[in-house]
C-alpha cells in the first residue's frame, strides 16, 4: 500500500490541479456521488483545472496500471463515477461555458452542470435539450443520450452536439466533428464514456424563453386509469412544442399540496411548451380540462425554473436503483401494470414515470448516432428513492419486480443512461442495432479497454 501512496504522491507533484488522497480532509465530500447507494474509496480524486491535466492524468493511470473513473456532474445511477482504489478523473472544476449569441451556439466543457449550462445560455434567451435536474453533468448526459422537455421540439442533448475535444486512451487530445475524426464523432454520440474523456463539447443552440408554459396537475391514484388512457391519445396529437410526462410519486407534505392528500400516491402531468404563449395555452387546454384534479396550475415560469423544478425530489445521497424499458406503445395492459405496481410506491422519493419520445427524436434515423432507440414512443424509467439502508433489499425488490412484469410491454431496449449497476447484460440492449459497429470504433480507440467504469462496449476482436 505504501507503494500506491508514494506513486500517487508523485502524480501529486507533476499534476496542475488539486489531488485529493485518503489522508486529506476534503477526501470523503470528493468521493461522495449524488447516488447515495454507492460508497466507494478511491486511491485519490484528480480534479482537471484544463485538458492539460486530463492527459496527464490519463498518461499516468496508463502507465501505472490504475483503474480510472470519470466524473462529471456525478449524479450517476449505476455509481461508475467513482471507483475503489483506482483514480477519479473529476472534471467538475472544468465548467467554463462560452455562448456565441450570433451562431447560436456554446462551447461547454465537460464538467459543467446542466443549471450552470442552462443559466449561461439564458443570458441569450437561447438553450438546447437537457435533462431535468440542475445537477446533473452535461458530460454523462450528451455522451449516452440527454432528454427534456426541448426533446420533441430539436432532438436530444447528443443531436445537438456540433463538435468535442476529446481526451483518448492513448493521451492525445484530438477533435471530433463531422469532418474530423468522424467515426469518434458517431461514436460518442450515444456510446457513453467508452471512447475517451471529453474536455469540451460544442452545441447548438435554440431560441427558448425566457419563459415558457407550465403545467402541471395531481389526480387521486383512483383516476391513474381515465389518466392513462386520456394520455395516450392526447400525446398522438400533441405538437412538437409540448412536453407530457406522467408521473406516479407519493404527495409531498409541504403547501401547496392539501394536507388530506400527503404521502398518498398520486398520478400526475407534468408539462411545458415552449413555443408561443397564445398557441401553447389552447394546446394545453385538454389537459388543463381532463378529470377533477385535487392540485393544478398553468403559468408562465422562466425556463431556469422549470428545469430545476425536479431539483427538490432528487437530493443528493439517498438511496437510488434504477430499471427502466422503452415502449412502442401504451396498451392497455400496459397500464394495468403501471397501476399494479403504483398503487404503493416504496421510500418516500420514489417514482414511477413516463416519458414521451416523439417529435425531432423519432424523425432522425437511427444510424446517423449511436444512439439507436428512435422509433419508440415512450420511455418508463422505476425509479425508487429512500434513505434507510435496512430499506435496500425491499426497494430494490419493487424496482425489479414491476420491470419483469413490463417486460412483455418493452420495446427491447433501454436507455443507457439509466442502466443500474449490475445490468452487463443489458448493455447491447442499450445500443441496440449500432452496438457492432461501437464494438469497432471501441477497438480502433481504445484497443485495452482503459475506459471501462461504465456501461462498457468490449473492443470487438
């Protein structure tokens, strides 16, 4: 052991930004995810100032023979951010964002979160697609997929990539893009962390804002049926502009939910339009009128604010356990499971949701990105949330449970993104139809797997 800590030690030395090692006092808050079911002790946390530090970090565990992880935002289902008695390659000092107003678009680097992208962009009344949660890591999101509610309207996070500089398993820093490096391009566009550690990404981005169409509405756990089925026909119809999931989730005890409802169950639309005020108040108007709901509202809210908006649900070090399938469509059966296995939702943040694909998503073809599950029309992600460690066992237990009885609903693929810890063997179904040519550009890249604390493409051969 003494060895490890005089090698790392040394990296210390020749490394620009911090090095945290196990004896140090930040140690314990550097390893730490935003997945609380994960605790894991790295032999040290490297923190990258610049993508000079990324390739010396990468040189170095190369050399050494160390295991890496790389975090970002680390707000990671499956707990691959971070690993035992290897390095942390952890970018989150790297969130420098640089909007260019007249081509409408944003150099971003890797650690940067969504919050700090989406507030940098505002500045423009501009954005891109991005997840829901303020917290998460731009890096990790565009790199497997990244979906919102711009998703229908231009596509996902990884459709909006223009360019990335790249970090790869050799220590080169090289450029991606359509006419550079293209089959890398292709590739981390939905394949993940495989292929190398991106130090900056260049997006496109979109007028939105600054503010958008709220809405949302709390039913009584007795209507998730009416719900569902009014849902299903709604969302064939709805414009690209307008975003629908369907949430089950327990009742928070806070105002302004009425107090006879808290910690029941409820089924929920949670809904944005971003195109013109006028149009989006008449197309959110059949939601706005379904059913007798006990809590609704529809309003003007700054698109900083909705997309924090999920923030209070999913604090940081609970518990977390993820399953999740893609739908082709929502039948009935389907939503007879969905109530089966809603109807008590264990620990007090979990959730079950629907998430529509549709719009800009559907209408790019599967093969132009590795990201392969175009022609689905939702996704359902189980999503259990709790604190009590004794609670694990029973948690999970849910989670797995209702995942095997929508199994015969499933399209057969899944979002890598929210891919669990131990689903390996879920990973081609992940990438679907591309996962043979990833394979390739795997072994053309990194031929040695160094890049391999994710959801990992073996190198073909």
């Amino acid at each position: 052991m003494m060895e490890i800590k005089t090698v790392f030690k040394k990296f210390a030395k020749e490394f620009h930004g911090e090095v945290i090692l196990p004896e140090d006092d930040q140690y314990n808050a550097s390893r730490q995810l935003w997945n609380g079911l994960y605790d894991k002790y790295p032999a040290a946390v490297a923190r990258c100032e610049s993508p000079h530090d990324v390739i010396v970090a990468v040189n170095f565990a190369r050399e050494n023979d160390i295991v890496i992880s790389v975090k970002s935002g680390g707000h990671d289902y499956a707990g691959n951010s971070v690993c035992n008695d290897g390095l942390v390659i952890d970018l989150s000092p790297m969130n420098k964002i640089e909007v260019d107003e007249n081509q409408r678009t944003a150099r971003v680097e890797g650690g940067a979160t969504v919050g700090q992208f989406d507030a940098e962009a505002q500045k423009y009344k501009l954005a891109t697609t991005t997840g829901t949660v303020s917290s998460i890591g731009i890096g990790g999101l565009a790199l497997g997929g990244g979906s919102g509610y711009l998703s229908r309207m231009f596509g996902m996070t990884l459709d909006n990539v223009l360019s990335v500089d790249i970090v790869t398993a050799d220590g080169n820093f090289v450029t991606a893009n359509e006419k550079e490096n293209e089959d890398l391009f292709w590739a981390v566009r939905g394949g993940g962390g495989n292929f190398g550690i991106v130090t900056s990404f260049k997006f496109q981005l979109h007028e939105v804002g600054p503010e958008v169409l709220s809405f949302q509405a709390y039913f009584t756990f007795e209507d998730s049926r009416q719900l569902l089925r009014f849902y299903r026909e709604f969302m064939k119809k709805a414009p690209d502009e307008l975003y629908c999931y369907v949430f089950f989730l327990n009742v928070p005890p806070v105002e302004p939910f009425p107090a006879e409802h808290h910690g029941k169950t409820t089924c929920a639309f949670i809904a944005c339009h971003t195109g013109d005020p006028e149009k989006g108040r008449a197309e959110l108007q059949p939601l706005k009128e379904f059913g007798n709901p006990f809590l609704s509202f529809l309003q003007p809210m700054e698109y900083t604010a909705i997309q924090k908006s999920f923030d209070a649900g999913m604090p940081k070090g609970l518990r977390w356990f993820t399953k999740a399938h893609y739908l082709d469509k929502l039948s009935d059966t389907a939503i007879e499971t969905l109530i089966e296995y809603t109807k008590q939702l264990p620990g007090a943040f979990t959730v079950a949701y629907l998430e529509p694909m549709g719009g800009e998503v559907n209408r790019i073809d599967p093969a132009a990105t590795a990201f392969p599950h175009r022609k689905t029309a939702y996704s359902v992600h189980i999503f259990p949330g709790w604190d009590d460690p004794s609670k694990d066992g029973e948690n999970i237990k849910w989670a797995k449970e209702f995942y095997q009885a929508m199994h015969k609903e499933a399209a057969g693929g899944v979002y890598v993104n929210l891919l669990s810890h131990d689903e390996k063997e879920r990973v081609k179904a992940a990438y679907g139809e591309n996962y043979d040519r990833l394979a390739e550009v795997k072994k053309k890249w990194d031929p040695g797997n160094f890049f391999r604390m994710n959801h990992n493409i073996s190198p073909k051969g």
